[in-house]
C-alpha cells in the first residue's frame, strides 16, 4: 500500500528507476523511536485542544530531534488530516521544522464525513527513501495498527527499516500481527536475494512488555534471532506512561550489523511515551 512521500522520497515516474542523491560515507547510525500521541503531549483525551496548542507540542518534539540529531526516526500516531488534531499535518510540521530531507507517512486509518481521520506511522531520515511500503493489519477506521517497511540508500548499502505498532488490547492480536509482518520480511528477503541488502532494524511501539514469553515482543524476537544474532533494546529503561514510567512497551531489535555504542530511554514529556535513542556502529 502506498501512503505519503515528502521531498527526496518521490515514487518512480513513467517506469524510469529511482535514483538516489549521493549519500556520504557513514559508519555510525543514530536511530529514535517515539509515539507522539497525535501531538497531543501529555493530555489522555484528543479533540481538547486549539491549533496552537497543538503547533505548540510539535515544536518540542522537534527540539528534540534538533537536540539529540538521530539520522532516522520512526514516529507513530501521526496524523495527515484528522479533525481532533485541527486537520495539522504533523509529520511535515516536524520534518519542516526538523529539517530532514526525506519523510514517509503510512496511513492506517482512514476516515472521512464530519470527523475526518487519517493518521498512522511515519518515517523521516536523513538518508533517501529508495523504497517505503505500509500495511495495516486491519480495515477499522479507527485505532487500527500496522507498520511501514522502508528501504534507506546508505553508501554500502540498503537499510531496511520497519515502523511498528500493535494492539494494546489482546496478547493474541499481537501474536498475529506479529506472524503478519514474520510473512511480510520472509517474502521482501526472497524478492532480494542476489543485492546487497543489511538485515533489517525493527522499531516502535509493541504495547507489550520484552520479558513476557508468550507475547509478542518475546515472539519477534525469537523469530529475528533464528535469522542471525538480533539484540534486543533497551535492555533498561520503561518508557510508559512518560512522567512516571512504569512499563516498557518501545523498543528496537538491533542486527549484529552493527555494533551497539549507546541506547537511552530520554526524559521527556512530549509525549505520553518517553523516547529511546540509539546509536550504532558499523561492523561490516
């Protein structure tokens, strides 16, 4: 399913290949994952709030992006055109405002009438988006999950990357999911066998705790590490609710690609999730 290209991300036109900008050398990553709950900042409740207040939360969020300097970051909850965030498009706000060069929105929910939703995960980065992808693991208008698959232009290289979320209401549901994007990977793996392609980094919010066994953090994990020696992270930090964190629910599997120099979760309110940042190193 296709969904929303921003500057240096535009689709193939009249069957003419997509040639990426040069990218300079790079043997360090910096990656972060954040649900930004629609820009609502630290409210439980969406609709209460004006335009300003809104454009307001955005500008911390790109603080602190403009702070911490990650190379991509994998947003979820991120409205193009809903009515309880006054129709703001965040995620070109924060890549405006961020200024990364290229963005990548994957609408999940969709509805139209008087209370008009469009909203799912975004993707920006600093590295062109050579090839980028949503599904959505159902059809509800509302509160329905899903992730984006994109393929980054590094000099050595592709880097895949999926943006991740899943049900916060049934185990069960989050096994599926989980089985739905296990088929998703094994069949780009088998469309790309002779390129040169790094395994890919698998981020965002699993509404699930790592150290249960039976659920969906534990299951993916388990998957990736059948493939080659995924770490799993942050190995400590809780990053929900952000002002007294008591559950671990975002997360990031790491490929033994690279080298693990750092992972934080940040103190930060923006959000009702706190941040987790990563940096990384090349091995290969």
């Amino acid at each position: 399913m296709r969904g929303t290209f921003r500057r240096g991300a535009e689709p193939a036109r009249n069957g003419e290949a997509f040639r990426p900008s040069p990218v300079p050398a790079v043997s360090t990553l910096r990656l972060l994952t954040l649900n930004i709950a629609h820009g609502r900042g630290l409210s439980a409740y969406q609709g209460f709030h004006s335009a300003k207040g809104i454009e307001r939360n955005l500008r911390r969020i790109v603080y602190l992006l403009r702070k911490t300097g990650p190379d991509i970051v994998a947003l979820q909850e991120v409205d193009e055109d809903s009515h309880w965030n006054r129709n703001i498009h965040l995620l070109q706000m924060i890549q405006e405002g961020a200024e990364f060069p290229h963005a990548y929105l994957g609408v999940h929910n969709r509805r139209s009438g008087n209370l008009p939703l469009a909203y799912g995960n975004g993707l920006l980065s600093q590295f062109p988006i050579e090839h980028a992808e949503h599904e959505a693991f159902g059809t509800a208008s509302l509160g329905e999950k899903g992730f984006v698959y994109a393929e980054l232009g590094l000099p050595d290289g592709h880097l895949p990357v999926v943006n991740l979320h899943l049900d916060f209401r049934s185990r069960r549901r989050r096994i599926r999911q989980v089985e739905r994007l296990i088929d998703y990977l094994e069949a780009r793996k088998r469309e790309k066998p002779e390129e040169r392609y790094f395994s890919p980094i698998v981020c965002g919010d699993f509404n699930s705790r790592s150290k249960k066994p039976a659920d969906a953090v534990r299951h993916l994990f388990e998957y990736l590490q059948g493939q080659c020696a995924y770490q799993l992270l942050p190995t400590k930090g809780k990053t929900f609710p952000s002002l007294l964190p008591t559950h671990g629910l975002d997360f990031f599997f790491i490929p033994p690609t690279y080298e693990i120099r750092r992972c934080e979760v940040l103190r930060s309110y923006v959000s009702d999730h706190r941040p987790v940042l990563v940096d990384l190193e090349l091995t290969t």
